[in-house]
DNA sequence: TGGTGATTTGCAAGCGTTTTCTTACCTGAC
DNA sequence: GTCAGGTAAGAAAACGCTTGCAAATCACCA
C-alpha cells in the first residue's frame, strides 16, 4: 500500500515521533537523526498524507474560492482567468492550493461554504464579486472563519477586502467623455445587485451632476458581465428619442458587443458614439478599434486578495482592512473624436 | 469547539457509529432512529469533517487540475475559463470539488502532483494540454493513479483521454483555404513541444500536399497561445520573400493580435490576408472583421474530461479510452474573399 | 419455555499524522 | 563518583470518522 511515516521510523531505526519531527524541522533533532530519516524517506519515496495531517494540525494549507452563483457570466470572460492567474501565482509561491467549487442557486451556493468552512476543508475563503446584501458574508462572519473580499461589503465596512475605487474610476471614465466634448453620455451598468455596479453608476453620476449635465434614466442600461449584452443593449440604444453619443461600459466583453452590434445598425465608434469602458482585458487593445478603458489591474487584484486572506492566515494582525488597487484611463481609439 | 459525530450521538442517544451510518444511508437503520439523528444532527448544526472522512475512507471527492507549466500562456487565454467552466459544471454535478495547483518549473509541477496524488489530496487527476513525452503522464502511470487527459498522448494510446481531431480540423480549415482559391498558404503553430501543434501542424501539411500545394518551411511560424505571438508573428510575415495570401492560425487569441498587427502595416483581413484560425472563443465573433474559426467545442471538451474521470473512478470499466468532440468549421468574414 | 434466525445497534480497532509528557542519555561541576 | 541541568528520542493519546464483528433485541415456532 502506501508507505506511511511508520515505514519511514522503521527503515530509519527510529520512532515516527522522530520522523514527524524532522518532517516540521524541529529544531532539537539531531544532524545524525536527520540524516537516517531523510534517506528513509528518499529510498521509500514517502509522502505525507494530507488528509491526516490536517486531521490533526487543522490546517490545510487550501483557500477556498467561491464563484459567485450563476457564475457563467463571469467565467465566460477573461477577466475571471485573469484574476485566477494572480491568485494562483501568490498561492503558489505560499504554498497554498485552490479549491474551486461552483454553484447554481443560493442554495447550492450555501451548501458549498458549509462543506468547505464546516468541512473544515480550506484555511479561509475567498469571495468573489459579492453582492449587496451577501448571505454567505453574512455566514462566514458568524462562523467567525477567515475570509477576504474581492469586491467590497455594502453593509460591512470592517470586512477585509481587496477593491478599486470604481466610484473614482467611473468618475474619471466620465469625466474622460466630458473633456472630449461629450454632453449626452449613457452608462451600462452590470448586474444591478452587485455592489461594483453600484459604485460605478454612482461615480458616472456624480461626474454629469458635477458637470451639470442630465442624468436620465433611460441613458442607464442593465447588463450582465456577457458580451450578448452589448449586442442586445443595442436596441435598446436605437429606441431612445434622444440618443447619447458616448458611453461608460462598464466590462471590456459588453463593449466588445456593443461595438459588433453598432457597426452592424450602421453607427461607428467612435465617429458617431464614444466609448470608454472598464477592465482592460487583453484582447481590448486589439479590438476594433482598440477599447479606451480602465486598467483595473485585474491581476494584482488576484493577487492581492490572496496575499491579504494568506497574510491574515498566518496570524498576522492585519490592520488595514481595505486595500484599494489602483485604477489608470488608457486612451485608445474608442473614445478619440476624429482624428 | 465544532460539533462532531459523538456530539450528535450523545443528542440523539444513540451510538457514533449509528450516526456515521445515517449518514452515509446504511439500509439497515430503523426509520425512528434515523428521525431522531436527523433532528439532533439539525439542531447541533452539524457537518461531517472532511479531513476525517477521507481519512478513513481513502476518497476525497476532490479532483485536481494539473496546469501545464507556464500556465500563463493558457490562463490569458479564454479557452481556459471555457473549459474550467465545462469541467466545473460535470464536478459539481457528481458532487465533486477541483483542486488547483500551478508551478512555474517542471520541477514544481511534479511536487505539485506529488502533493495530490501521494499526499492522497485527490482522487483523480486531470492533465491539461499534455507536451510530447510528458513526465508527468509517465509518472501518474507508474503510480497507477486515475487520470485523464484533455489532450491526447502522443506516446500511450491506451491512455483515457478527451480530445478533438485536430488533425482533420486543420484539415478541414486549410481546405476552406484552399476551396476559397488558396495557394499560397502559410500556418502559424502553438508551442512546439505540444502534441496539439503536432496534430495541427500535420493536419495543415496533409491537405497541403493532396491539393499538390508547396508547403514552405517558412511560411510555418511557431508562436505560443499569447496574443502578442500574433503581433510578433507579423514581422515574420512581412519579410517573407513570397507572403501567404492565408493563414491557418492555431489560436483565436493569436488571430486577434496578427489581424491587429496586419492592420498597422496596412494589410487587410480578408482581402489582402485571410484567414481561419481555431477555438471559437465567444469573442471571436465580435472581432472586425469576425473570425472564421474551428469550433472545437471548449466547454464540453472540459465537461466531458471531468465526466469520464469521474466514471473510471466510480469503478465503472470503462473501455472506450479516446473520446472525440465534434469540431466544426464556422466561416466568417475573416476568410470570405470580396463580399 | 427455550431455541432459532433475522434485524438493528454498539464496541472497538484503525486511518496517518501531531504533540504532550516522559524517559534515557550525556555533560560538567562539586 | 554523584547529581543537577539540559538535550534528544520514544510512548501514547488524540484528531473525527468508518466498519467488521459481536451483542442485543425481537418475533416466531416447536
């Protein structure tokens, strides 16, 4: 079967007490001692079973990922590989493992935090995109178990959370339009119970209420984090009486959509509508034309994240609640009047 | 503390062991008694520990996602979260988690299998975009452990694996090419040492050379899955002494930055280049002009790999080793010539 | 009444570790 | 040569669960 620290004791002339202890780096261990148990272990090829291991120490060197539910919308941009890829990349260098599990429902979604925290699965959680009023928050603060946020808590300011300042950068999204000559301009918001759309929808409002331009509702469009949304948010632009001439998207994906269903109803960006949208994705400077859009530094926000809930993990006391990714405008061609 | 097995059974009045067998639906238990495990189970708010169970039962529910090394390549791909999003689809269907590790090193990706298949972290494997002579193949069979690959083996044809036939795709877009009034046609290969550029590239030459076509040496550019190879393969184009009319390219995401690069040089897809490449990423629909694309059916090549893991591993014999998804071509305008 | 068999439950060992408590051993000072 | 003081190693109990085996209970019939 599988060779067990028993084994190791054994070839070794040792007690597996002795062989746990070299295995942690106990420091009272003697060189001869480690010596024996090494070459143990290498002739054997023995590796430690984690499960028992964690049994006992209760912990599991894992962080917990839960997608938010219905996370289809989010998968299916690049933006979620992004983010994944520096959450791995600080994983990884701390040793730590991910555990993905998805959900469906509310439900689902509930029945995978219970297994992971109460299965005492993972070290902590990682909660992605959380929505305003968050159950699993809610639940995770009870169980007083260690998680950080990807996003932020409406309700919850003391929650350790890794974000852009997307009130500023909806703000600055805007006040880009402005500055290019822009007086109609309309929003796309995400889905309407996240909390990031409603930041962003607040920054581009406070920068027409500023510029004392009008706010109307009908300029607001609802969206989803899918490119067919750009496509269908289309019609709904034709059916304006008046129509804006520049937009803030507020996903890379839903700009990539409106711009394919513009052209397609014969309206050009950015000759006849701007567009600034948000995220960067890579394949947004090779659209056509290149999206103007706000770096959000997705990877950092990985890895941030991951660092944070890590940091927290290893008894750190960590002060500071909320680290704020910085956020810059990369202008490209989207959203540049006639040139 | 957390609330355990004995807890329950000292609510309930009955024995553990009783409980553990509620809990995993033992037939022979009385319907009172089940009644009242339940309730105590209930109102203790308990979950079984995981850490234990596996312990004991030597399964985990967990499968783990080995990434092929540089994992960055794939990751800023949207091919990767298409396929994560099949494969967690299937594992959250059968109850089951994905555990994921990346590593930078051929050193590090082995630990990281040795963590989860010694370590007994893990029930199955699945292995991404397998390299020729790949050691961590050779290593999960010398193991003996459950795995699948979503990719094939170009070494062990007895191998469960997921794939498609990627050398009757590359087939089938050259020949668009070529029905199209190709002649001179060039393509543009992922990482060499994959068997998938291997299958491609052969499948590319094969309709070459029965339609009686040169197939020059330089006209076969090596790239990675990054969308700045497509930009950089441009140079390459450029100085070619006689430049393909087409090109077969073996990522979407590389289309994105060659059609881009063509454009600043002042090339035009389709009509001074055209070109068909591979994946049918949802944004490659979007793209201007849209790219002609095999699709090769990504969320099911991930949905199909986790399902038949997890049917080797609940014991069912399974004798069909290779499973092929479907590709088919999707002709947009990057290859339509003068419309 | 006691024996038989079927059905439900409990006992206890074990899964592979860690860790506390003890013991054995060694060093050096008196 | 004895004993304090310290260091290195072992014994054994846990961690929370499963499961083979034995015991208990009950119905039934001779």
């Amino acid at each position: 079967m599988s060779v067990t620290i028993k084994d190791v004791a054994r070839i070794a002339g040792v007690s597996p007490s002795t062989v746990s202890r070299v295995l942690s780096n106990h420091p009272k261990i003697s060189p001869a001692t480690v010596r024996k148990v090494r070459e143990a272990m290498e002739t054997l090829g023995y590796h430690p079973n984690i499960m028992a291991k964690s049994l006992v120490s209760k912990n599991t060197n894992t962080l917990g990922l839960v997608l938010p539910r219905s996370a289809e919308e989010l998968f299916a941009n690049p933006f979620f590989s992004e983010v994944l890829r520096g959450m791995l990349a600080c994983a990884n260098l701390a040793q730590y493992d991910l555990l993905m599990s998805s959900a469906n429902s509310q439900k689902e979604e509930l029945e995978a935090v219970n297994r992971m925290v109460l299965g005492r699965r993972v070290d902590g959680v990682i909660l992605m995109a959380p929505r305003k009023n968050d159950p699993i928050v809610e639940k995770l603060l009870e169980y007083d178990f260690p998680f950080v946020l990807l996003g932020r808590s409406l309700e919850h300011q003391d929650v350790h959370c890794v974000n852009n300042d997307n009130l500023k950068a909806a703000y600055d999204a805007t006040n880009h339009l402005i500055a290019q000559g822009h007086r109609r301009i309309g929003f796309v918001s995400g889905p309407k119970d996240m909390v990031v759309s409603e930041d962003r929808l607040e920054g581009y409002r406070r920068a027409m209420r500023e510029a004392g331009l009008a706010c109307r509702e009908d300029w607001v469009i609802n969206a989803d984090f899918l490119q067919e949304s750009g496509f269908h948010a289309i019609s709904l632009v034709m059916n304006l009486p008046e129509r804006p001439t520049a937009f803030v998207i507020t996903d890379d994906i839903i700009a990539f959509g409106m711009i394919r269903g513009l052209y397609d109803v014969g309206l050009r960006v950015p000759d006849d509508i701007s567009i600034v949208s948000f995220n960067n994705i890579n394949l947004s400077e090779l659209s056509n034309p290149p999206i103007s859009t706000i770096d959000i530094g997705i990877y950092h926000l990985g890895y941030l994240t991951v660092q944070l809930l890590i940091r927290k993990l290893s008894g750190e006391s960590v002060s500071q609640t909320q680290i704020t990714v910085p956020h810059r405008l990369l202008v490209r061609k989207s959203s540049m009047k006639t040139m």
